[in-house]
C-alpha cells in the first residue's frame, strides 16, 4: 500500500492510483487507417486553435488590506494581474454560450514610509477574485460527445449445463469520449483602483486600506479543432475554384469522419 504523504504532494492533475500491476501475458496489435476528416482530394486539413471569441470581461473587487505596520505615506503601489484559472463549458442552455468561470489574484507591492525619514518598507499581499460568466461566441465550439460512465455492456456466457451463467467466464464493452478543451489566453489586463487609507492613530499613521478595483481582463477562448486548410472555409467559395469548392459535392464525397465512426461504433452496443 502507498504510503500518504499529504493532499499537496502533487502538482497539478495525478494518474489514477492502482493498488498492484497486473501481469501481462500477450499482446497484439493491428490497424486501420481514414482519411482524415475534410480532406478531399488535394485539400489537407490540420489540428489548430481556433479562436471561439475575444472577450473583454470586468470584474468589481473590494477588499481589505492590512499593512504590517503603520504607514505615514504609501511612496508607490505596483499592481499585477495574474489568473489562477480560466475555465470553459459549452452551454446546455445556449449553444451560442459557453460558461466562463475565472479565478485571479491582483498581485501589489507596497512601499510606503512610517516616518518623515527613514526606511521605506516593502509589503506585497495577493487580493484574490473569482466569477462565472455567460460569454458568447462567434465560431462554434466543438460537438460533446458524453461517455455514458455508469454504463458497462456486460458479456456473460451459459455454463457447460445450460443452467445459468458461467461464473468463471465474462467480459464487458465499455468506452470513454475525449474532447478537446477550451483554453483561455490572457492577452492583456488593467486595474483602476481606488485607495482608502482607515484606522489612523494619534501621529496620522494608518495601518488598513480598503481598495475598490476594477479589474479588466482581455483574453481569448481557444479550441484545437481539426480544420479543412483548402480554398473552401465555412461553406464559402473562392472566385478561383468556383467549381471545386461546392460544398456539398464534398460533404457527399467525403469519407466519414473519425467522431462519426466511433459514434457508429458505439451504437452497435446500445441496442
């Protein structure tokens, strides 16, 4: 058994756990190959990151910061915008939305002064923020294909009597889809705070700032999608292959996809 060595041992996603390695006695291999899906005669296609949409989002933050010590004079304050996560659903609701749920910190550095002279102190604090957002987008993220995970197609078998099922001898049929996520990239970001110095003592010295920011983030929803890189994109044509560019012409001729014979595949077990 593995030993537990504390719930922040890992950094990011870890492997499924096992308790034992099975043994393995044979292995063997085989193969088919497609095309692939939108290719059509010269046309290749390729695996890019397709922008979703360019989104502008604004998020109202108010916070207290605490200083260490008293401070006379705040000298310069540093501001920094940095996200924690940028996460994306496609809507169930709206199939023009995906559900936007960020998480971020505004990272300040602080230097003020407790005196006329003196030292100048250097304090840094994180002030966190978290959202979800309803965010529209103007290319269409890819189909979900959901893997039905409670459901295991059981093979069982009659026993050598005819009585019942063997109990030594079964199988099952199960399977698992994998979507491509939806990626965020920050692009750029502003804060336009307001600063409330509060809890002065008897020399004018405060030791408690309430900030009320608005923070502006500008960034892109990314998919990889597989995409047709020929004269035709989006069903339009170019003036110069008018005639090689029908579309449907080519969504008849076109082998299927490999999404659409997984799909084929996995009825075959559903009844």
């Amino acid at each position: 058994m593995k030993r537990n060595t504390g719930c922040n041992s890992n950094h990011g996603c870890p492997p499924q756990l096992s308790c034992d390695e099975a043994k393995t006695l044979r292995v063997d291999c085989d193969n088919d190959s497609y095309y692939p899906y939108g290719n059509y005669l010269q046309y290749p296609v390729a695996d890019i990151d397709v922008a979703l949409a360019e989104v502008e989002l604004q998020v109202e933050v108010e916070s207290d910061i605490e200083l260490p010590t008293a401070a006379r004079e705040i000298k310069q304050m540093r501001r920094n915008v940095s996200l924690t996560q940028c996460k994306a659903i496609r809507s169930a609701m709206d199939y023009d939305k995906v559900k936007l749920y960020i998480s971020g910190v505004v990272h300040k550095n602080i230097q003020y002064v407790e005196q006329c002279s003196g030292v100048l102190k250097d304090y840094s604090v994180d002030v966190p923020f978290t959202c979800s957002q309803a965010v529209k987008v103007y290319n269409y993220p890819d189909y979900e294909h959901l893997s039905q995970k409670n459901t295991v197609y059981e093979r069982r078998f009659i026993d050598k009597k005819g009585h019942g099922a063997d109990n030594c001898t079964s199988g099952a049929y199960t399977y698992e889809y994998y979507n491509e996520p939806i990626d965020c990239k920050l692009l750029a970001s502003f804060v336009n705070d307001l600063d409330l110095y509060k809890d002065f003592d008897n020399w004018g010295r405060f030791n408690r700032i309430t900030e009320k920011m608005e923070v502006g983030l500008f960034f892109k929803l990314l998919q990889k999608q597989q995409v047709n890189l020929g004269y035709c994109y989006g069903g339009k044509e170019e003036e110069s292959s008018s005639s090689s560019c029908d579309t449907g012409y080519k969504m008849a001729h076109q082998p299927k996809s490999m999404k659409d014979r997984m799909k084929e595949l996995m009825k075959r077990h559903e009844g």
